[in-house]
C-alpha cells in the first residue's frame, strides 16, 4: 500500500485501499494469451471486471486507448494477424463458432459499453480483419448487480472471457477460481453500494429531520438584518 496522506492506493491494483481487489486474485495459467483493449472510461472505472482479470492472467496484457496507431496495434498482436481472433459479443450475425480456432494464439478482447466497442472497432481496420468468435453466455450475468447500465444478460469483460478462454483450451476447471473470485468482488462492491445507499438515507433522514425542527423564516437579527415592508 502507499502512504498517501490523502486517500491511500494499493500499489498493485492502483485502487483505493477499501476496494483493494488484491486478496480476492487467483492465478491462472491460461495457454492463449489475451489482449484486453482498454476504452480509457473503463480504466478509470472501480468497478471494472478488466483490473481482476488483468492481475489474475498468467498472459494477459491490457492496453488503453480507443484509437490505436496501425503499427503499434500490429506489434501488439505479435506482427501478424495470423493467430489472432477477436471476442465479440454474441448478437453479432458475423462471429463464428469457438471450433473454429483450433490453433489461436491470442484473444483480443475490447473491454467499453457495447457502443464504445463498437466505435473502437470502427476506428481500428486492423481489428476489423480479425476473424470474430463469440461465446453464448449460459449464467445470466453476475455482473448485473454491480453495473446497472449494462444490458440485462450482459457479461463482464472477465466472465465473457474467462468463457472464451475455457472453451478454447477446454479446460473449464482451471477458470473456477477466478469466476468465484470474481463473485466475491461482486458481492462486495454490491455491499459497499448497499452500505453507501444507507448511509445516503440516514443523512437525507437527519437533513430531514433537521430541517423540519428548524424555524420555516431564519431570523437574522443583528447586522444585516433588514426588514422590508
Ligand atoms: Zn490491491
């Protein structure tokens, strides 16, 4: 942890030290490499599936941006295309099945809202080359109780590909852990959200309360006060 005399970060996740997500981490050995492109609203963003998954991946880089140079974006997929697959949600009519990548290298990921995804796919011809998989989400997502704004059924980045990731390597055992670390880090930050909706109504409550024991006209006698007829 940092000693920052104001609010102290952890040094690992970069978050707060009430919301570290550190203890909560269980390591996995995944043999596809994941690229997570980042929309720079979800780096800042506490609640973002990407900070767990990132720190638990054996082989996972995240990257920030929403527009990438073509060069750069290249030397992230290793030179080459070939290998290469993008996940992609599953209302998509153009992705095709996980059988389909028998030998993939790596998974690149774009973690945003559904539109943001979308623009930066838009914006990148280099991700638009990629051949598309998509997986069929069976659980409703967890992930509902912490991010309201996602669609009904929606996946988190991490559940989405921990999914991806089990189906390709067909190893479901080994993406448990993080799944159920994931739970955990839903149910707290649900708990935390509780905890500050309480707190919310007990202050509306005494601000209510306040303001119903005091005069309706504050008298201001003294200097400044001034009575106008
Ligand atoms: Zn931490």
């Amino acid at each position: 942890m940092s000693s920052s005399p104001r609010r102290a970060h952890c040094d690992r996740c970069g978050l707060p030290a009430p919301t570290c997500v550190c203890a909560l981490v269980a390591r996995v050995d995944n043999e596809v490499e994941v690229l997570v492109l980042q929309h720079p609203r979800e780096a800042a963003e506490a609640k973002g599936s990407v900070r767990l998954l990132g720190l638990a991946l054996a082989r996972c880089r995240v990257v920030v941006g929403e527009v990438f140079e073509p060069a750069a974006l290249l030397d992230l997929l290793g030179g080459d295309v070939s290998g290469n697959a993008l996940l992609y949600p599953a209302d998509s009519q153009e992705t095709a099945e996980l059988s389909f990548f028998p030998r993939l290298r790596r998974l690149v990921v774009l973690d945003g809202t559904w539109r943001k995804s979308l623009r930066m796919l838009h914006a990148n011809p280099l991700l638009q080359s990629l051949p598309r998989l998509s997986i069929a989400p069976e659980a409703p997502a967890r992930y509902a109780a912490l991010r309201k704004a996602r669609l009904p059924g929606q996946m988190s980045t991490l559940e989405a590909t921990c999914a991806a990731l089990a189906q390709l390597e067909r190893a479901p055992a080994r993406y448990q852990p993080l799944l159920a670390a994931f739970e955990d880090f839903v149910a707290q930050g649900a708990a935390r959200a509780g905890r500050g909706a309480d707190e919310d109504r007990r202050r509306a409550e005494r601000t209510r309360r306040r303001s119903s024991r005091a005069p309706k006209v504050r008298p201001c006698g003294g200097r400044g006060a001034r009575v106008t007829r």
